[in-house]
C-alpha cells in the first residue's frame, strides 16, 4: 500500500499555475475558432437564403407592385401584346378558398388527435404516434393522388377547389397532430394534476386546461402547417382543374398561386415569367408576414403569463 | 439539554392546549392498512390512523417515507399513474375512497388539494382561477360564482389584495399570493377535507409565515392533512403528526402517530425522537 504524498500538493500546485497561462492561451484559440467556424456555417446557410431573396425581388417586384397583380384574371399574351399578362386575382383567391376549407377540416382533427397522443398510453395512440410521424415525412404528391383517388374519382367531385382543399388538408394534418402533441407535452403535469384535483375530469382537463395553456406551441404549429401548404404546387397540380376563371365555390375548377407559378415559369413570353417571380415573391412575403405575426403574438402572450 | 431540543420543545409548548382538543372530534378520514405500490414495488405500507376533523394532521418523515405518496392517495391522483396499485381502506367519513361507490370528481371535489409550487392556470384572470372548480362542475350562474369567488378569496386572506384586479393573469402576484390564490381556488369548492404537499417549500418566510397563519384560520371550516419537511412547521400548525419513516426494502411505513405535542414532546418511539432532535433526515 502507498501512502498518498500529501505533503507535495505543492508541486501539483505550482504545476497547475504554470500550465495555467498555457491552457488558458490555447481555450482562448480554440474558443475563437470555433465562433469563426460558427460564422461560416451561418454565411453557407445565409447566403444561398440571401441570393434567393434578392432574384425574387429583382425579378418579382415589378408584378407584386402593381395593382393588376391583385385585380386582375391572368390574361394570355400575344405576339402583338406580349405583356398583356394580366394578374392572378383568381388564383389569390383560389389559394385562399383553399386554405380556409383544408383549415376547416385539419385544425379540429390534427389538433385532436395531437391532444390524444400526448394524453394516451393506448397501443392505439403509439400506432397513432407512428402514423403521424411517417405522413409528416411523406412526399405531398401522394396527398394529391389520395385525393385524386378519392375526391375526383371516387366521389365523383371531377376536378375542384374541394378536393385541392382536400390534399392540402390531408398534408397539414399531420404536421398539426405532432405540433400539438409537442405543444401538450410541454404543459406541466402540475397543471393538470390542480385541474383533476379540483374534481374535473380527464376530458375537461384536457380542454379547458392544457388545451389553452399550450395554444401558442398549436398556432406555431398550424403557421407552419399552413406555409408549407401555401407554396405546395403537387398536390393542387393534379386536382384542382388550374381554371382561368374567378371562383370561390369549393366544386368548381379552381386555381392556386403555385400553379399558377407552374403555369407561367415555362411560358415563352418574359412577362408571364415575370409574373411567376412575382408569385413566388408574394407567396414569400404572405408566409413572413405570417410567421412574425405569431411570434409577436406568442411572445405578448407569454409575456402576460410572467 | 442541547440549544436544537430547547427550540423544539419551546415550539411544541405552545401547542399543548390546542393539540389535546380534537381527541373528541370526529374522524374526517379513516386509513386502514393503507399501501401503495408502484409497478410492484411498495412506496408506502400499512398505514393506520384517523384524520379529524376540523384540525390539521401532520406528515413528516425524511425525503423518501412516502408522505407525498399517502397523501395522493387519500383523493386518488394515483389513478393517473400507470401501475400504481393503492390496497387497504381509505375512508372519506362513510364512504370508501376506493370502494367505487362515489366518482373520483365528486371525491376530488370533496378532497381538495394544494400543491408543492403553486401552479395556478396560467390562461386564466384571477377570477377565472378561483371558480375554475365550480365551472368544472357545472355551476354557471354568475351571483354564485361572484360570491364563491370573494368568498374563497377572503377565506385564503388575499380578498383585500386582489379584489381590485380580479381580471389579472394569476402570473402577476408574487410566489405567496399565487400559493394563497391556489387555496382559495381549492376552497372555492368547499371540500371537506384539504390536503397540502408541502404548500410552503417554494416561498420565502414571509409568505410560509402567513400560510401558516391561514392554516391556522381555515382549520375551522375544513380538515386540513399537510406533508412538511419542516419539523418547526409541523409543530407550529398541527394538531396531530404522523411520522413516516423508510423501511429496509424502501418502503415508507408509519412509525408513530399522535397528537403534535406528544409526537414532539414525548414520542414513544427512539427512532421519532431522534428525527425531531435532528439526528438524521
């Protein structure tokens, strides 16, 4: 058995001090480093994001800026007026429609069965979880093709606002179902403990409890369901008939704005490629403004909960 | 005799008169052979005593004697617990906690609860948090709810403070007044029996200090069983003390129970006066 030297803690002393200045030269090095290479990896992320941006507005401004844009039905152009394009009032307003109908049908189901999820140990809510999380990943073609299947064919709707709305849903769905879930897992057990401990059930609980307490992580969720709908050519491309005219009614032929975009990127006339800048910049633009809108609105929300 | 056994017996003095007055009162809560197990594992065995009535009982014990564990079982929140199994015989006056005969929101009702951090919902105004237990149940109309609401307020003493801004968030008040707001919203639906994990052990003194004081006032008009870590506290507020110790297998079982001034003063058992002396725990 050794005795431990005790008596040359000393030595492990003055050691330590003189490698001090040392270490710390070399952790500084190191620490700079690693901020320049973090800087690197933000210019890579940024400046492709960047070069984006400026084409979009360089290309696109011109159409987003007039007033036809919004008013106007798209026109085709001609050899005599090859800048008679028009605007896509119709395919705004398509989009819309869209939107509002897969909405309507998505935000109480996703949310539902998010809620079911984080709520439940049922062997049906882990294949639930399992589904979930396999259509968040799922190409948004199939979503046109089931809808496609189902809507056009099966039911017999033909080609219709109803059944893009129908696709685009059927793709938020998903993605609403895990937000939420997050979103309900996040709430303190403690606060549904008071809520049962008050002789409130489960149900109630869950509604008038955690529901609310997790609604900023739900609209976060369903901002992001919804701009990743928004730009979605697929699904729309294969069900929805890509109509000239103005409509809002969920069985006629409609269009949308990144049909639209598909339409006139490969026309031969410059004006209508013009204009598909010009959608995919007002797609951008609709999708940020959305988005800080709800981080305005989350944050005013949590500050009012501190 | 040591400066630590003075300040203990001092404390415990003050109680003798009032400790000794429920030994007449009804039983609120009866416990008979009360066990807990979570996945088989036993948290807490055989526990045994009367809750009475319109006093304030006691729990204490090192950290890991099952004294959060039996409370929770006493209005079933155990049930959100997979694989966790109560046995034995917990009685609400007549009725058998267990025996299916009453739904668990009415027994919740009827057990109220305040817990470890207050945790009032973080959605809802001032108002909305005290009646949230009676619109959970159904009570809509709103001179009932007005009065339950100022009622309750004015019983968990913070009326006065909050009266002005009932339309508030519950985030705005400080750590006591939140904890004072979550009884009142446990009160709000006069249970008969309300039980307190450790209400004070997020709080500075001050506000300990004047939970402690509301303990005191609310006693009259419910049985109060609290689990504390605070063995000053315990001797401050209650009137009986039960004390819980870990078995060898690690399960909590009941050492002793009495009344507060017999627990702190003259305990029949080494091993309690030991953990009031401060030897261990």
């Amino acid at each position: 058995m050794t005795t431990l030297p005790l008596d040359n803690s000393h030595h492990i002393r003055e050691h330590l001090r003189e490698r001090a200045s040392a270490t710390v030269k070399r952790r500084q090095f190191v620490s700079r480093l690693m901020i320049a290479l973090c800087w690197v990896a933000i210019a890579l992320a940024a400046l492709p994001l960047g070069d984006v941006i400026i084409n979009l507005f360089i290309h696109g401004w011109a159409s987003v800026s007039s007033w036809a844009f919004y008013s106007q039905l798209p026109a085709q152009p001609t050899l005599f007026s090859p800048d008679a394009v028009g605007g896509v009032s119709n395919a705004i307003v398509g989009s819309g429609v869209i939107l509002g109908y897969a909405l309507l049908g998505a935000l109480p189901i996703g949310i539902g069965i998010g809620v079911y999820n984080a709520e439940s140990d049922s062997r049906f809510a882990i294949v639930l979880r399992l589904v979930v999380a396999t259509m968040v990943g799922a190409p948004s073609i199939l979503m046109g093709l089931f809808a496609f299947g189902l809507v056009v064919v099966q039911f017999g709707f033909g080609f219709c606002i109803l059944a893009g709305a129908f696709a685009i849903g059927t793709m938020m769905l998903p993605v609403l179902a895990a937000s939420t879930e997050i979103a309900v897992r996040n709430v303190p057990a403690t606060l549904r403990e008071a809520g049962l401990a008050l002789g409130a059930k489960k149900s109630t609980t869950s509604l008038r409890i955690v529901l609310p307490a997790a609604i900023t992580g739900i609209v976060s969720g369903a901002i992001l369901a919804i701009s990743r709908a928004i730009g979605e050519t697929a699904p729309v491309l294969l069900v929805i008939g890509g109509s000239q005219a103005f409509t809002w009614k969920a069985g006629d032929f409609g269009q949308a704005l990144p049909l639209m975009i598909y339409q006139d990127a490969s026309s031969s006339y410059p004006a209508q490629r013009a204009q598909a800048w010009g959608i995919a910049l007002f797609i951008v633009i609709v999708v940020f403004v959305l988005s800080l809108t709800a981080r305005i609105w989350a944050n005013s929300k949590q500050k009012e909960r501190r | 005799m040591s400066n630590q056994e003075s300040t203990v017996n001092d404390i415990s003095m003050a109680q003798v008169a009032e400790s000794a007055s429920f030994a007449n009162a009804p039983v609120a809560m009866s416990l008979r052979n009360v066990s807990v197990a979570f996945n088989g594992r036993t948290a807490v065995r055989d526990v045994n005593f009367d809750v009475p009535q319109n006093a304030v009982t006691a729990l204490i014990g090192p950290s890991g004697s099952g004294k959060t564990t039996l409370l929770r079982a006493l209005n079933r929140l155990h049930d959100l617990t997979k694989g966790a199994v109560v046995t034995g015989d917990v009685k609400l006056g007549d009725i058998d906690v267990y025996g299916g005969t009453i739904p668990t929101t009415v027994l919740r009702s009827r057990i109220g609860m305040v817990f470890q951090r207050p945790n009032p919902f973080p959605t809802m105004s001032l108002y909305d948090n005290v009646v949230s237990g009676l619109r959970f149940n159904g009570v809509k109309k709103k001179s009932i709810l007005d009065d339950a609401c100022e009622q309750a307020l004015t019983a968990a003493a913070i009326w006065d403070e909050v009266k002005d801004r009932l339309k508030a968030h519950g985030s705005t008040l400080s750590g006591g007044q939140q904890q004072r707001l979550c009884i009142a919203r446990a009160l709000a639906v006069e249970p008969e029996v309300l039980l307190m994990d450790e209400p004070t052990s997020a709080l500075d003194p001050i506000s300990t200090a004047s939970i402690e004081e509301l303990i005191g006032q609310i006693k009259n008009h419910v049985t109060i069983v609290i689990v504390t870590h605070n063995m000053q506290q315990a001797a401050r507020v209650s009137d009986q003390t039960a004390f819980l110790l870990m078995a060898d297998d690690r399960a909590g079982v009941q050492i002793e129970v009495g009344p507060t001034s017999k627990i702190f003063n003259d305990p029949d058992d080494s091993r309690t006066l030991d953990y009031i002396r401060g030897r261990f725990g």
